[in-house]
C-alpha cells in the first residue's frame, strides 16, 4: 500500500510553517547582529570579565607572597637550627673539655714525651718480607676459621652421598 499523501493545501500549510520557524531563527540573529545595542553590551560584559579576572590574579598573587613569606621564615628558622647545631659540635668537641672529661670521668692522665715511641717502617727494604706477612695474615684468618669434627664431618659427608 503506497504512503498516503497529504492533499496540497495541508502540505502547503506544512511548508509554510516550516519555513516560518527557520526564517523566525534567520530573523533573530539578523535583530541581534543588526541591533544597536549589542556591540555595547559586549564591551561591557569584556570589561566587566577584564576586572573580575584581574581581581583574582590579584588575589591569587597575595596568597603566593603570603606561602613565600611563610617559606622564608621557615627558611631563616632551619639556617638558625643549622648555625646551634654548628655551635654545639664545636662547643664539645673543644680539646680543654675533652682533656677535663678524659682526666676526670676516664682516670686518664698525659703522657709524657719518654712514653711516646714512633716507628718507621721503609717499604722498599720490606717488599721482600710481603710473602711472610700474607702468610701469616692466613694464619690468623684460619685461626679464627669453624673447626670440622668428627660429627659434623660425618653429617656432612651424608649430605653429601645425598646430593649425589
């Protein structure tokens, strides 16, 4: 069955609205762009925006010197910290009161020049003895070395078969 047509004065009534609608859109625009008062509301409403947006910078810059402020002072704080602590190793680490805690807490006395014995040793005349001293640097490390007994031998030796 073929789609049922409108008789010609109802499409014509159909077009005629349709047509009133877009030219009602086309005319709308046309009043605006047309319209004497439309580039001055646009000024307006720029600077209006221009000074809200410069109140913010404004405001937004003296939150930042407020933050940098802050840092500054937390800055000048920690460099005090910094100059005490200075002051303090120095303080304890002077020789007069290392001496007096030496001499009274520890019982420690000076020593005189008679004690005091200072030793040269010559590298090149000592190159031959360097075999003797590696030897018996190996001495003292096996000294210090687990000795293996009969038990713990024969345990590892099942581990050992084991593994195997």
């Amino acid at each position: 069955m073929p789609p049922r047509r409108l008789p010609d004065k109802q499409m014509k009534i159909s077009v005629q609205r349709y047509r009133a609608t877009g030219n009602l859109k086309n005319s709308l625009k046309k009043r605006l762009v047309s319209s004497k008062s439309l580039i001055p509301a646009m000024i307006v409403g720029s600077i209006i925006l221009l000074a809200c947006l410069h109140v913010w910078q404004r405001v937004y810059v003296m939150g930042l010197v407020k933050d940098v402020s802050v840092l500054e002072k937390e800055n000048k704080n920690l460099k005090d910290l910094v100059k005490k602590a200075n002051m303090e190793v120095i303080e304890l680490s002077r020789l007069s009161r290392i001496e007096k805690m030496a001499k009274e807490d520890l019982g420690l006395t000076r020593t005189s020049s008679e004690n005091l014995f200072t030793l040269n040793i010559d590298r090149e005349e000592n190159n031959s003895e360097g075999f003797e001293d590696v030897v018996t640097s190996l001495k003292k490390i096996a000294d210090n070395l687990p000795v293996l007994n009969e038990t713990r031998a024969a345990t590892s030796s099942i581990f050992e078969s084991d593994e195997e």
